[in-house]
C-alpha cells in the first residue's frame, strides 16, 4: 500500500532564507501545502513563486500581531482574498494586545476580514488564536466565511469542544507534540477534524527551521499521543485535507 500524500497547512514559505527552494522541494515531495502569508502585499509575490504548482497554493493573510501596523493594507487584502481560496494567517492575538483598545482594534480589522472572506465565497481560514481561543471561535461562528482550521491551537477544552461543534479543524504541529500541555489538547481533536502543519521556519526541529517534509515527525508523535497507526492517521489526515481542498489530484 501506497503512503498517503504528506500535509502542511500552515507554512510562511516566505520567511525562509531561499523561499524558491523549499517551495520547489515540496512540490517535488508531492507534500500538499497552503502558503500563509502576514501581510496582503506578500501575496502576489508569493502567488507568483508558485504560479502553476500543483501541491502549493499561496494564502493571502493579515497577521494579528501586525493588523493594526499593517490596517492600511485591509483594501488590498479585499482584492486579494477574490484570487485565491486560501486565507492566513489571520486571528487575534491578545498576548501581542493587552490594552482593551487594542484588542478591540484587533477585533474590528479580524471581523472585518471575515466579512470580505464571506462576501468573496466560502473560503478555507487559517487562524491563529493565541490567549484569544473564543472571541476567535465566536467571530468565525458569526461571520461564517468558510471551513476554518486553527493553526496551533492552545486555548482550552472548553473552547476545543465549542470549536469542534462549530465545524473547526487544527493544526498540529512538532512544537505542539513536545508540550504536555498541548498532547492533552491533541487527545481530544477528533480524527476527521485532524490536520498537520510546519508552521515553518518559526517551529525549530533538530536546530533548524521546520519544513513541509517535518510532518512525518508530527504524525509519528500524534500517532503517539492518541494511540493510532501512523499509516492509518497520515492517510485519515489526507481525507481531512480533501474534505476542505477538492482540487487533490485524484492520484493521491
């Protein structure tokens, strides 16, 4: 039997010192990747990296932690999100705001990109949660704009649980399986709501940058933690992608 194709949802290709590279190395690796990208004016250049590619497909993406620098950007982001089915890196992050004024900042720019992903037509979210879990999940259960994935997850079972009713899929990724913390949170991630991730190069794995290829080393240990077949859980991780990315070559 044939492995299953490997997945990274949550890469910033962008950010490593010869994008170029490791994009064409995970093409080649047939690993099926979403691009994410932190502002909206990285798009097109990143859309152009992997113009024609099979397994790479770039994201269009206002960080949380840069929203407010980088609001003037939001009317790009609207032109932007209507190429491309693909959003991220967007979210809230209340460790990076802490003043209520902030946060509410935040709020408006991330309910705002929302809005113009459900204008556009459903689109497939990745969303970064950190110490902000549910106003997170309640904006995405409001605006509704798409299937949405939340990219290492590390708010509570409470929350888990609400995500996971309001249709939620997560990225896990080598960072998440060493924390005893986040191997509680993984036990409890159903295995059709299952995906893995890089988050490449800020995750380190050996000393160095993680990469799309890094997920063999994430599913081992989320087959670890929650008692399944590695094989098994690659392929069931596949099936979830597909759920969410219907352009899968047949192949895989």
């Amino acid at each position: 039997m044939t492995a299953a194709a490997l997945v990274d949802s949550h890469c910033h290709f962008d950010l490593f010192q010869n994008p170029r590279q490791v994009i064409q190395e995970t093409e080649k690796n047939r690993i099926h990747s979403i691009a994410v990208t932190n502002t909206p004016s990285v798009f097109d250049p990143m859309q152009q990296l992997t113009n024609g590619l099979t397994y790479v497909r770039p994201a269009v993406g206002l960080h949380p932690e840069l929203a407010i620098q980088r609001a003037s950007e939001l009317p790009i982001f609207e032109r932007k999100v209507a190429e491309t089915r693909y959003v991220g890196e967007v979210g809230l992050d209340y460790r990076a705001a802490v003043r209520p004024a902030e946060r509410a900042n935040q709020r408006a720019i991330f309910e705002s990109i929302l809005s113009h992903c459900a204008n556009a037509g459903k689109r497939i979210l990745t969303v970064h949660s950190r110490r902000a879990e549910a106003d997170v999940v309640a904006a995405l259960r409001e605006y509704q704009p798409g299937p949405f994935i939340l990219h290492w997850y590390s708010g509570s079972l409470k929350t888990l649980s609400t995500a996971v009713a309001a249709g939620a899929y997560f990225s896990v990724n080598v960072a998440m399986v060493r924390s005893k913390r986040s191997s509680r949170l993984i036990q409890e991630i159903p295995p059709d709501r299952m995906l893995t991730e890089s988050d490449g190069p800020f995750v380190q794995l050996g000393g160095q940058p993680a990469r799309p290829s890094s997920v063999l080393k994430v599913l081992a240990e989320i087959a670890h933690i929650q008692g399944r077949d590695p094989r098994e859980l690659r392929a069931r991780v596949l099936a979830n992608l597909k759920d969410l990315w219907t352009e899968i070559p047949e192949a895989d």
